[in-house]
C-alpha cells in the first residue's frame, strides 16, 4: 500500500510540477551543448491565408475584423476567410461589409471541424493562420510565426494564448490567467527541447500542404491538426512574441464548460494520434506527449483520488506521524477549495483560495470530460462560453 500510495504521489508531482522542472534542467543542459542557430536574413514572406470560424459572433465580429486587417504583414500576400456556417445572427452580413474577406455561409451548423473542412479548397496561402473570432493579435502576430517556417523541418507554428486579468479578478479569470502563464512556460520549454505537443485554436498556424483532414465528430480540432502534422515527423513550433488575447471566462461555471469538452476532446485525441503515443516512433515527442498531455487528461484525477484514501489507511494506521499530518495538510486543501468555492459564489475575492479552487475545478473537468466523452454526450458543434467584457 505505501509503494502504490508514492508511486501516485510521484506520478501527481511529476504531471503538474516535475515534468517542468525536469524540462527546465535538460534545455539548460541543451544550451551549453548546442549552440542556437542564427536566422536567415533575406527569409522572404510567404503568401498567408487567415481562417476564422465564427459563431453567433456579431458584438465582436467588427472588432475582430479590425484587428485581422490591421495586422503587420503585406497586404498582397494575404487572404482572409471568414466561415459563419450555422449562425443565425447578424454576423454574415456585418462580414459581407468587408471587401478583403471571402465569407462562407451556409446555413447549417455542423461544427467547427466540418466548417474548416469546407474552406480547405478555397485556400490560396502557403500558410494557413488559424485564429477564433474572440481572440486578438499583436500587430505583429503573422510576422513572428511565419520566421519559424525558415526550418523545413517545421511544418506548424503555435502562438501564445493571453488572459485578460484585472485586480479584482475572480477565481476563473486568476486560475485560468495562472494557468496559461505556466502553459506558455511549458510550452517554450517543450519546443526548445524538441516539439511542442499541440496547439490551441486562439492562435495557430500550418504548412497548407501538410493539412490533412481530421474526423468531422474531432472535438478539439485545432489540436488534432497540428499533432497529425507532428505524427508526420514535422515539428510543431511555438512563438510566444505572437500571441491572442481574450478575456476570462465570465464565471467558473463557464470555465468548467470549457474544460469539460477539452478533457473530452483530450480523451478523444489520445485514443486516435496512437504514433504519438508509439516510442519507436519518435522517442523525445511521445515522452513530451506523455507527460504534457496524456497523464493530465487520463490518469491524475484519478490518483488524487486514490492518494486521499491510501494517506486516510495510512493515516489511521499504525505507519507514523507522517502519514497523519500529510492526510491533515490534504484535507486543508480541499477545505480551502470549498471555502474558495463558497466565496466565489458570494463573489468574494481571497486571491490565496483561487489556486486550490481552480486546480479542484480542473481535475473534476477531466474525471466529467471523461464521462461525457465515453457516453457519447459531447457534440463536436461548439458550444460558445460566455466570457467577461472589456477587450
């Protein structure tokens, strides 16, 4: 029982703390073996086709569109698409307003994936920009992705996803804003060793020529197409210089929302990518595969779980004091959780309850995404979460 209780421990510290620290020790190691090479000077532009799919997006579809055409990058070379299939508001025709954008509509929602599969034959880019139409782009997005695409062996380019935080955020908007700093880290350090392991729909981008068409029923699509390209032998690069800003979920009940579906799609993704997962394949990416990804969306909540009973048996058994006070320091936590949680629906802000409180809502995402997934009760159709005003 001890051997399987720090066995869990291990693998609980490893997944959320000790894969960062061993990726930290290894690229310093990197650095002083392996010297970083320079870039190409005269690395001319390539031609960009910009994609974003928007649902029932009119009270931001404006200030998307603002943003899009604005953006650094030489007007020539650039081809915006806009697909709104299935909307039912005023987002098409606000969209047809606009000369530079190619609009496709149709009146049926059959998901995002479905939607991006329509537009693949009207793509004129050498590179497709991903993008989700309430995200925002530094004015210098597309010019720091498309620099990594001077290595042929990069066949996508992730950005860097943003939170919007105030002071007087609530546990969703500082979790969350928490979250994607230590996500941005991890993914800096994972391409620095070798590949990142994914990518996020806020801001992404591909070699047009490597796409390859995921299942229509794909519920996080935009991780899909970066790690089949991956299972190519491309790598999959990250630019935290270009980045999508959007604001916070409005509440965590709408994160929770979020989270659920992506620990679906997780558990969806991990059961077909089976050459990310094969170590004769690719050795360094299923081992950054694993630990980046696999472990959070499969197993740890699970441990946790497991850890509470074993440290109660421990406790209560004749195994010494340190089980008892690791038992009491695990039921701390947690209270402090529950506090966090009744505050928050007092609205109430005690900024030292948002950490266990946004790591219990995570870990309870993934044990429902889980269940959703294996009941078959998660639609591919995106469903809109509510987020918080002010961009």
């Amino acid at each position: 029982m001890i051997l399987i209780f720090w066995i869990c421990i291990f693998l609980i510290v490893y997944t959320f703390a000790g894969y960062g620290l061993l990726l930290y020790i290894v690229i310093r190691i990197k650095r002083l073996l392996v010297k970083s090479k320079p870039e190409i000077d005269n690395f001319a532009p390539p031609s960009l086709t910009i994609m974003v799919a928007a649902y029932n997006e009119e009270d931001i579809i404006r200030e998307k569109i603002n943003n899009t055409i604005q953006l650094n990058y030489p007007a020539e070379l650039l081809q915006l698409i806009f697909i709104t299939d299935g909307s039912s508001d005023g987002t098409a025709d606000i969209i047809k307003q606009y000369d530079r954008i190619e609009l496709l509509h149709e009146n049926v929602r059959s998901g995002k994936m479905a939607a991006i599969k329509r537009a693949i034959p009207f793509i004129k880019g050498d590179i497709t920009v991903f993008t989700d139409a309430n995200t925002f782009l530094n004015q210098t997005a597309l010019l720091e992705l498309v620099k990594h695409y001077q290595n042929p062996k990069v066949g996508a380019v992730a950005g860097e996803k943003r939170i919007l935080v105030e002071e007087s955020a609530d546990a969703s908007s500082a979790g969350e804003g928490f979250y994607w700093k230590y996500e941005s880290k991890l993914k800096q350090w994972d391409y620095e060793l070798y590949s990142n392991v994914g990518a996020a729909g806020e801001l992404f981008s591909i070699r047009t020529a490597l796409y390859e068409p995921v299942e229509s029923d794909t519920i996080i699509d935009d991780h899909m197409i970066a790690m089949r390209i991956a299972e190519k032998g491309y790598i999959i690069a990250y630019e935290p210089a270009a980045y999508a800003m959007e604001t916070a979920s409005a509440n965590v009940s709408e994160e929770l929302k979020r989270k659920i579906r992506i620990a679906a799609g997780g558990i969806q993704s991990i059961l077909r990518l089976k050459k990310s997962a094969n170590p004769f394949h690719n050795p360094v990416f299923t081992f950054q595969y694993i630990s980046h990804r696999v472990l959070r969306w499969t197993i740890t909540p699970f441990l946790l779980i497991l850890v509470f009973i074993l440290n109660g048996f421990l406790a209560f058994g004749d195994y010494g004091v340190f089980y008892k006070v690791l038992f009491i320091a695990q039921i701390l936590f947690y209270l402090l959780s529950l506090i966090g949680l009744y505050f928050e629906n007092r609205n109430l802000r005690i900024k030292i309850l948002f950490i266990p409180y946004y790591f219990c809502v995570m870990n309870y995402a993934v044990l429902a995404g889980i269940i959703r997934f294996y009941k078959k009760n998660q639609s591919a159709a995106w469903e809109k979460s509510i987020r918080k005003t002010g961009i």
